[in-house]
C-alpha cells in the first residue's frame, strides 16, 4: 500500500521549480499588482479616517428645499 502524506525536503524543491516554470512570468505582474493594492488600502485608510467625525449636522425634522 502506498502513503500519501505531507511532503518532505526534495519534494518541496520540486515543486517549487514546477510552480516556478509554470507560473514564473506571472509573478512580478502579480507581485506589482498586490503591491499596488496594498498602497491604494493603505491611503484609502489615512485619506478616510477622520471624515466620519467631521459630517455636518441634519436638521432631522425638517424637510429639503424644493428646487
């Protein structure tokens, strides 16, 4: 009977060098888009912090103006 189990040193160097010629010219797009995307939260983070503080009051009871 044959064990399937986690695999060991070897294994995962090849592996790595499969994942490598099959995904190799991905990486560095995939890598700058993750990049960019972390950028874009991180400002989206610091340019909305503190706006939810500074909303102007709403008179509740009283209707909008009619154009």
């Amino acid at each position: 009977m044959i064990a399937i189990g986690i695999p060991n040193g070897m294994e995962w160097v090849i592996i790595l060098v499969v994942v490598l010629l099959l995904f190799g010219h991905r990486l560095p797009g995939m890598a700058r888009s993750l990049g960019s995307g972390i950028t874009e939260f991180k400002r989206g983070l610091k340019d909305g912090a503190g706006k939810d503080d500074q909303k102007p009051p709403t008179d509740a009871g009283v209707p909008p103006p009619k154009a």
